[in-house]
C-alpha cells in the first residue's frame, strides 16, 4: 500500500460468485465487492472503479463508462482515441520533478487544451509514460490532473506512485485516457484498444459490464468459417474474418459461422486482454 492507496494481494470473491480484480483505487470504500455483478443492466451511477475484472469460469468482463454515443447490443468496442496527436508521445514536461514526486507538470498547448484535454481529471486512472531523455521508461497511473489551458505554461498531473527516476525539462511524456473510460463502437481503422462486446444497448453517459473473454454473440460483416481468427479493423462497429495481421485486432474465434450480412450475429469465443 502506498500514499494511502487500497490493493489486494489475494483473490476477492464478490456476492455474485464473481472473482474481482481491481485496479489501483484511492481508498478502500471503492473496492464494492458486495456489490452484485449484473453484466445485463447499465448504470447512471459508477458502482466499481473503471477497468475492474470480473471473472467467473472462462467467462470474464472489464467495468467500462460509455461517453457520448449509445452502444449496440452485440457491437464491439474500443477504447477512445487520442485527444490529439501530440498526446501520444509529443508533450513537453514544463518543470522538473525529483525522485519521489508524486507529481508531474505538462506542457499545455492548443492541441491539447481542445475537447476532453480542457476538463478537470479526464485523465483520471489513465497513464503517463516518459519516452525520451530524463525518465525515459517510466509508466504511472494517473491519480489526477488539472485541465489542459494553453493560457497556462504547465499543468500538474498527480500519480498514484511516485517517480523512480526524476524528469526534467527536456523529458517528454505521452498519455491516455484509461481505456474504460469513453470507450466507443470499434471504427474501421481502431484508433484503439479492444475493449469488449456490451451484453445490452448502453445508453449515453452510463457504466456497464463489457465482455472480454468467453461466448458472446457478435454482430458480423461478411462470411466467417469456422477455425477463422475474428477481428476488428476492417468494418466499424462490426467483426470480420482475421485477413491482414498489421492493421487488425484478433478478439477471438468462431463458435459458430457467420453466413449473412443482414444484421445477424454469431457466437465468438472471445479471447480479450485482460491483464
């Protein structure tokens, strides 16, 4: 345990017959694991921190918050992308921070001060890794940050552990939101992460169960045979048969054929990365 923050190192079996597995959270009222698991219902309010697994048999979900477009029963998602270009790798670090800091401070620009970049914690649970001179190498979970304003020269993003190796002015760093968070119907080039196939229709600003591994009925493209990868990559919000290894996601494989494109599904064993 660090800086007050809550972790398990044994299994914690929730009411429902579930084992979780819970990511860093801030105090230990978050972790609800009295809580029952309900992988059918939605939420208007979050009652498991975000990327939480739930698992039980070869059957297992990740806990997800759907943003501003509802999501289709069956229809896979995927983590939302990079609020612009220089997010990913491009932002300058605007003061330095010594071994220890829990602190670090980015360089605002306009780039990353439009959209989400311009809200107080949209960062929140997500990362921050250095990849260039002074702290290259390192990766924290976001505990917090302040929004991104291009009035102002930096800005400070709080971590959950602090830094082994201390930044400095020429360090260069990347983020991301935390995949659960905002996640979308998959586009046809995935602009992220493989996050999950909802058991029910997800209404805007809502929590839900998102099945990562196991059978679930998925909406098709085009004709899948059996003992095929399926993947995601080539068709928005829909799967296809594995073709082209540089440009799709495998989520699984075939438990049974996908024959028509009449907006009829098939059953996937879904093969998710979950840890």
């Amino acid at each position: 345990m660090a800086d007050g923050l809550a972790t398990y190192s044994h299994q914690v079996y929730n009411k429902s017959g579930y084992i979780m597995h819970y990511p860093i959270v801030r105090k230990q009222s978050e972790l609800l694991e009295g809580v029952p698991i309900e992988p059918y219902e939605t939420s208007a309010t979050k009652l498991f921190p975000l990327e939480t697994i739930a698992v039980a048999g070869r059957e297992a979900y990740m806990y997800c918050y759907n943003g501003g477009v509802a999501l289709a029963l069956g229809g896979p998602t995927q983590s939302a992308a990079a609020n612009h270009a220089e997010a990913d790798d491009n932002i300058a670090v605007g003061t330095l921070s010594a071994i220890g800091a829990y602190s670090v401070w980015l360089t605002s620009t306009d780039n990353l001060d439009a959209g989400i970049g311009a809200t107080e914690n949209a960062y929140e649970d997500g990362y921050v890794h250095f990849h260039s001179t002074a702290g290259v190498g390192q990766c924290y979970r976001i505990k917090s940050n302040k929004p991104f304003d291009a009035s102002e020269s930096t800005v400070e993003f709080v971590l959950y552990y602090p830094l082994t190796i201390a930044t400095s002015t020429s360090s260069l760093a990347g983020i991301v939101q935390c995949p659960a968070k905002n996640v979308i119907a998959t586009t046809a080039v995935v602009s992220g992460i493989f996050t999950g196939i909802p058991q029910v229709t997800v209404p805007i600003n809502h929590y839900f169960w998102s099945k990562m591994a196991g059978p679930s009925s998925v909406s098709g493209n085009a004709a899948i045979a059996k003992g095929t990868s399926v993947v995601i990559g080539t068709t928005a919000a829909k799967a296809d048969k594995g073709a082209a290894a540089d440009t799709e996601i495998i989520i699984g494989y075939p438990l049974t054929p996908y024959t028509s494109t009449d907006d009829v599904n098939f059953m996937v064993m879904l093969q998710g990365n979950l840890w």
